[in-house]
C-alpha cells in the first residue's frame, strides 16, 4: 500500500433515495470543505484518498480527492469515523455543495463538520496504524468528467454546451388534439374522450405538472415535480414563473421593476427578450416552457395510450402579439403542432358553456397563481363571442404569497431585531406562507412555524406565528381591489353595468380566496360560480376546443383584440390602427406616405398597447417597405394592411396605391435592444422640423393634426 503511487479510494452508498433526502438526513456532517463519515475500519490523518459517496440506487453525489484530517473513536471514545476534507472536486459535486450551502449555514465552512456526539477528534498521524503515506506525497488526479446534460464534451480548455433539448420536427398533424393549460405554477392538460371532457391525470391522481425547471445537484435538468422539490434545498438552480417574463424585452419597465423578486438570473438574450442564467447555460423562456410542455405531453401520452402531436394552448387574455408567438415556438420546440391559441377566460366560458347550454352573458374572473384576466363573453346557441376584455399579467396568487411573507419577516425583526436573507430560508417561509393561505380558505386562523431560519446569538431562532383570516384579507385587500377596478373598468368599455351579467365564473387557484369571493358578490349582486374546481376549468375548455377544430364541429368563438396596435408618429407618438376590444378576426388599412424626394424605401415600426407615447408600448417588429417608386416628398403612398387572425396574430402587407401593385416588404419581429431604442429616438427627432414651425403647430402635431 505504501508503494503505491495513487491514493486508494473509498466508495460509500448509503441508505438514501435522492440528493434531496441525502441532504435533509445527512446533511449535519457534510460541509463545502468536507465530510464526516462513520466507519469502523478507519485510515490515518493525512492518508490521500479518491472518495465516491453514491445513493442507494447507486447514483452518485460526490466525487473528490479528499485527505483525513482527523479520526473519531479509534481509542473507543465516542463513534468511529473520519473527517475528509476535500482537496478538487468534479464539477457536479461542486454544484452539489453549493446546493448544501445555501440550504444549511453549517454547511458554509471549508472544514469537514463535527458532528455532535461523535466525541473528540484526534489529528495524530500516528492515530490509526500501520499509518499511511501522507496527501504530501500523493498527487492525485481527479478524472476531468462532467456529468448531467448541460455539458456533454470538452475539448481541450473548451467547454462544448449541448442545448435544454433537441428540438423535435415538425410533428405529423394526427392523432388527437388535446387541450393544455400552460399555467404560471402548474400546467395541465384535457382531452375529449368518449364524447366527454376529461382531465388527464398521473397515476396518482394529479393532473397538475409544476411549471418549473431546475439543475439538480448533479448537474441534470430536472422539470415538473422533481424541480419543485428543489425549492426548499436548492432555489438559486430553480426557476419558475418565468410565464410573466415570456416575450418581454428584458429592459422594459415592468420587468426592472419585478425582476428582483425571482432568485434566479434574468438576462437578455441577443435580441434582448428576458432568458434565464442556470449555472454556465443561458435559457430562453421559450425552451424553459417547451420543456413543462413536454412534460404535460408525455402524462397525456402515457393516459390516453397513444402519441400526441397536436395541440389547443391556453395564453392570458392580456398577453401581447410578441408573447402569443412565443408560446406558441414553445409548443413547437416541444413536438407539438399548435392547433390554435386561445385566451384562458375563453376557454373557461366553453367549459361553462358546454354544462349550461342557454344564451347568456358571463364575466370570467381568472386570478392564477401569476396572472389576472377578466373577460365579458356573450353565449348562445354555440356562439361564443368576447365583447370586452382586460387583464394584468403581473397579479396572482404569488403576490398574495408575497406580501404574507413580507409580514412574517417583519414580524420576525421586530421580535428579534434580526433580518435574515438566505435564500433556502425565505423559500421555506414562503411555502409556509402558501400553506397558510389556502388553509384560510377553509378556516379562520392558521398556525406558522418554520423552523431554524437563522441564528441568533449562537441559538436557532424560528419563525411562528398564529396568522388569521382577517390579517390576510387586510394584506391582500389592495390586490383584490385591483381586480375589481378591471372588471369595472372593462365593463365600461361597452357600455354595461354589473347587475347585466347573468354570471360570474371563477377561474384560477387564487380566485378560491373568500375575500375575492365576497368582493365578487358585492360588486355584482349575485355569488360567483365555478366550473368543477377552478384549476381545472381552462384544460377543460381547451380540449372542448380541440375536440371542435378534430370534428369540425359548428363551434364559433369571436375573440377580441386586448391592446391597441398601431404605428409610431413622428414626435414618439402612438396611432392605434386596430384599437383594443375590436372583434377578431379582422383586417385594418392604414395609408403611409414618402417623407422625402424619390424616397424608396419606408420604414414603419410597429408597436402594441394603449400609451399614447410609442416608446411605452410593446415594440412588435419594423415593416420595412421597399422598390418604391421615384416622386416628390409625399408623391408616392403605400396602403399597409394589417390583419389579426382568430389568435390574436398579426400579419402586415404592403400596396404601393399609385400602381396598385402589392411591394416589396418584409416584417422583422427580432431585433437588438439598441436598434429598437434608435427608431423610438428617430420618431422623436421626426418632430423637430415640426416643432421648428412655432408652438402652434408643434401642438397640432402633437393632436395628430
């Protein structure tokens, strides 16, 4: 043994299903710098080993060339074992130990931990014989391996990244079309089967997939349920609620403004939409949805017994166009034919509808986990038309999780004049936080208590509290207000009062709050109604949908258009062509002229949303119109049509109208941040000859005249 010029190795499996419950039992004798294990045959401080710590299924979760730094028990005094610490490790194990660091503050050390009552510890290298050649004379060499699948070569010092997934072709259009609810906490899906609407469930009789990806410990991603798991250990490597951030550009205003309150990293991607940092990999949120896609595939794949290529996917009724193409390149990228693209509240009405077959006239009030809609919809004889709609994408259930923990810390500082900010920590306060507000939908006071949060002056300090319906209604109340100022507010729009609807129906987890209800029934006389359980009633409506589009079936929906699109003026100012709440689908002309002597080519940037100033609303794209030709300045005019689809999707063309002949154009929908802000900047400076001309005329301009 002495001879031999490698450090032995020790291979240890113990008795545990996952990294995660490894963690939770062992984690008191694990560290960054190293780890306790119990052994009766024990080897010398100073011995060099190849170390390889492995699951009960033979998984493993740490690989390191470590060093005894002491021995525990070996003159019979307390429990045998050692103390490693670790000298390199693989890169999986690095991501590992960082996962412990940020779940316990033990863990934090660079030392191998004692644990308590193992006795003393003895660093003579003399302390176990016959002793072994100390680390100072080895020179092990960890073998360059990089497990899971976020790295899969290396060449040289050049790390080759293998991409979320491999992007599936374009899926044959067969087979059943299921309907899938791509929701902000959990997605789900439904199908049609024997001529009934069914939620599709797993074996266990849930139907909810967690809209969640993570990187395990081990390096691998890991979405759905085994991601959630992860919230409470490793919540820097987990990402959800990335539905707020899909298809915005990730320097707009609202999202500076909320981007602080997601552990994860938001960066922009090349065109400057939000994506996500997970370790050394940059995610668009479209890959991150494509992947919880894919899981809600597979479970319907596995229920109805066969492939699923097709589906019917649900949006916000307020999402934008830019946001409704990105679901829908998620559905591509998870195998998926995109049939149609439906608002939520709509899909929530044909599931009413198909329970309540009589003309009527509903306002579907959809509070989620992340986001708010409101629609009015008109009902009768399998017409199913929208009328007025509006929405927030940034309110759900998650701000109401949020400010309950808001409360909680400061009640923890006042009690003890501590803040605390470790990450693991306020994660678990806030799952406390959401267990507490669903059990006040049933009762009136809750108990909370989450355990060791911190220390404070050598001693665990926990966070407990009797937390009760009426403290949670005074914190939430402004957020239920909100809701209700929309539903007003879109009332308005056409001209109706709350006591014309026949119906309120409920929609989102949130909405089971009794606060929301009790709102509900105050504004419009009448107590809200549910379609089965409020989760599942947009799956629902969704596969009624898909099961119309398989058959054909004489199913009409008239949706709306939920914000403005228009072209940007000279001076920053925004022209809405089609205005919001107009019926879909529809087709709008708008007349542009040359602004210069034989000008051949205009460029018109095109934006969505109700801000009179363009540079507040969502930039769609540029329409760049080419081949024009020669004539003084406002000679030649072009004549752009723009056309909505039933989902909510633009296409614009171009009509030189002295020819008549259709023109060269092109509609470019991705560009860098930069480019966007110098046309915004360029419509501003259009103004400045107008502005030239006095005040009088400068105000006129500003009116549009």
């Amino acid at each position: 043994m002495a001879d031999d010029p490698k450090p032995p190795g020790l291979s240890v499996r113990l008795p545990f299903g996952s990294a995660e419950e490894f963690l939770r039992r062992y984690g008191t004798n694990l560290s960054k710098g190293g780890v306790f294990l119990r052994s009766k045959s024990l080897r010398a401080p100073g011995t060099a080993v190849t170390l390889e710590i492995k699951l009960q299924d033979g998984q493993r979760v740490l690989y390191a060339n470590a060093v005894v730094v002491w021995v525990t028990g070996n003159k019979g005094e307390g429990v045998p074992g050692m103390g490693f610490k670790f000298i390199t490790l693989d890169a999986s194990s690095r991501r590992f130990l960082e996962a412990a660091a940020a779940a316990m503050p033990h863990a934090r050390s660079t030392e191998p931990p004692v644990p308590a009552n193992v006795g003393p510890t003895d660093c003579s290298p003399d302390a176990v014989a016959p002793p072994l050649p100390p680390a100072s004379q080895q020179q092990p060499v960890l073998p360059s391996e990089e497990t899971g699948r976020l790295v899969v070569a290396s060449e040289g010092a050049k790390t080759v990244h293998a991409p979320a997934f491999e992007p599936a072709p374009e899926p044959p259009q067969e087979g059943p079309i299921i309907g899938i609810d791509l929701g902000t906490t959990n997605s789900c899906a439904a199908a049609v089967v024997d001529g009934e609407p069914m939620m599709l469930k797993n074996r266990d009789g849930s139907c909810l997939v967690p809209s969640m990806v993570a990187l395990s410990p081990r390096g691998q991603l890991v979405v759905g349920t085994p991601a959630r798991s992860q919230l409470t250990t490793n919540p820097k490597w987990v990402v959800y609620g990335f539905k707020r951030l899909i298809g915005r550009p990730a320097d707009s205003p609202i999202v500076r403004e909320i981007v602080h309150r997601f552990p994860y990293e938001v960066v922009p991607t090349e065109t400057g939409d939000c994506a996500v940092q997970l370790a050394d990999r940059t995610f668009k949120l479209e890959e991150l949805s494509a992947l919880v896609l894919r899981e809600v595939k597979a479970l319907a794949e596995r229920r109805l017994n066969t492939q699923v290529n097709r589906a019917v996917i649900t949006v916000p009724a307020w999402y934008d166009e830019r946001q409704r193409q990105a679901v829908r390149e998620a559905g591509r990228l998870a195998g998926l034919h995109v049939e149609r693209i439906v608002n939520e509240p709509t899909a929530a009405a044909l599931a009413w509808g198909y329970l309540h077959r009589r003309p009527q006239r509903l306002l579907v009030y959809d509070l989620g986990g992340g986001t708010f809609d409101a629609s009015v919809l008109e009902l009768r004889d399998g017409v199913y038309e929208v009328v007025s709609t509006g929405g927030n994408t940034f309110l759900g259930g998650i701000d109401f999780d949020s400010a309950i923990v808001a409360f909680l810390l400061a009640d923890f500082e006042s009690k003890t004049d501590t803040i605390f900010s470790d990450r693991v920590a306020v994660q678990r306060v806030y799952d406390a936080a959401e267990r507490a507000k669903m059990a006040l939908s049933e009762k009136t006071e809750a108990s909370i208590h989450v355990p060791f949060v911190t220390v404070v002056d050598g001693k665990p300090v926990d966070v407990e509290l009797n937390f009760t319906r009426g403290e949670l209604e005074k914190l939430t109340r402004s957020l239920v207000d909100s809701t209700m100022e929309v539903c007003q507010e879109i009332l308005r729009n056409r001209g109706l009062r709350a006591d014309q609807i026949d119906e309120v129906v409920l929609v989102g987890g949130q909405s089971r709050a009794p606060l929301v209800q009790d709102r509900i029934t105050l504004l419009f006389g009448k107590k809200p109604v549910a379609v089965g359980t409020p989760e599942e009633a947009v799956a629902l409506g969704a596969a009624l949908l898909a099961d119309a589009l398989d058959k054909k079936a004489g199913l009409l929906l008239i949706d709306v258009l939920p914000k403005s699109i228009g072209v940007g003026l000279p001076g920053g100012r925004f022209h809405a062509v089609i205005p919001r709440n107009t019926a879909l689908p529809v087709t709008r002309k708008y007349t542009v002229r040359t602004t210069k002597k034989d000008q051949a080519e205009l460029e018109i940037a095109i934006f969505q949303g109700e801000d009179p100033r363009a540079g507040e609303d969502t930039y769609l794209g540029t329409f760049k119109v080419g081949g024009l030709p020669p004539g003084p300045r406002g000679g030649v005019a072009v004549e752009l049509s723009f056309e909505l689809n039933n989902e909510c999707l633009l296409r614009i063309t171009g009509r030189e109208e002295t020819t008549g002949r259709e023109v060269e154009s092109t509609f470019a929908t991705a560009d860098t941040p930069g480019a966007v802000k110098e046309r915004i900047a360029a419509l501003e400076r259009e103004a400045a000859p107008r502005a030239r001309q006095g005040p009088l005329a400068w105000f006129r301009g500003l009116l549009g005249g």
